[in-house]
C-alpha cells in the first residue's frame, strides 16, 4: 500500500514539474503512472518549455510585464527594461520612484516635483 502512495506521489511530482515548464499535467501523470514516476520526472525535466505558455501565467499572474519596445518579460515593479533600456513613465502621486530616479542629484528632484504638480 505504501508502495503505491511512493508511486502517485511521485507522478503528482512529475505533473507538477510538467505544469511549471507549461506542458501537459495530464499527459506527464500518465507517462510516469504507467511507465516508472522516475522516467516520467527525467523527460518532464528535459523537455524543453513552452515559452508561450509560461509567459501568459506570468504576465496572468501580476509577476511579470512586456515591455513594449524588445517584448521580453520584466518585473512589474521595473522603472527601467534591463534588456533594452526603456524607461517607463512614473506615478506622479508614487513618491519612492520618483526618489530612487533622482538619488544622484537632489537638485533636480526638487525641479521635477515643482513642474509636475
């Protein structure tokens, strides 16, 4: 009995390994169901993602944005794309961006908050 709770737990491990690369669970489960949990965990590991798939949970999730001129995925909280350079636009009202661009220079920080209230 134990032998078989080992085995669906590892097909579970298996599927769960298929979904986060954005295969099919389903598929996977059965794969190391009915051939061995440990050929089933060896493919899910080498297969390759499904770049499409994986992207839409991030971008689904709130994690992760496209940027608009290089359309790789960033961090939503990102100011700056780290692969292409694009600066996005700041809230007016979100005072910590606004000072984290401007630390080098204070002097224009107090210019840009006069101009853009």
């Amino acid at each position: 009995m134990e032998y078989v709770l080992v085995w669906i737990a590892l097909c579970v491990v298996t599927a769960v390994i298929a979904n986060n690369k954005g295969r099919s669970v389903v598929g996977f489960f059965c794969l190391s169901f009915l051939l061995s949990p440990l050929v089933g965990i060896i493919a899910a590991l080498v297969i390759s993602p499904d770049i499409e798939k994986v992207e839409k949970k991030q971008i689904s999730s709130g994690d992760s944005k496209k940027c608009p001129k290089c359309a790789e995925l960033i961090k939503v909280e990102a100011i700056v794309c780290r692969f292409c350079s694009y600066e996005y636009e700041t809230e007016k009202n979100n005072d910590t961006s606004i000072k984290s661009t401007h630390q080098k220079n204070p002097e224009n920080l107090q210019e840009w908050m006069e101009r853009n209230k």
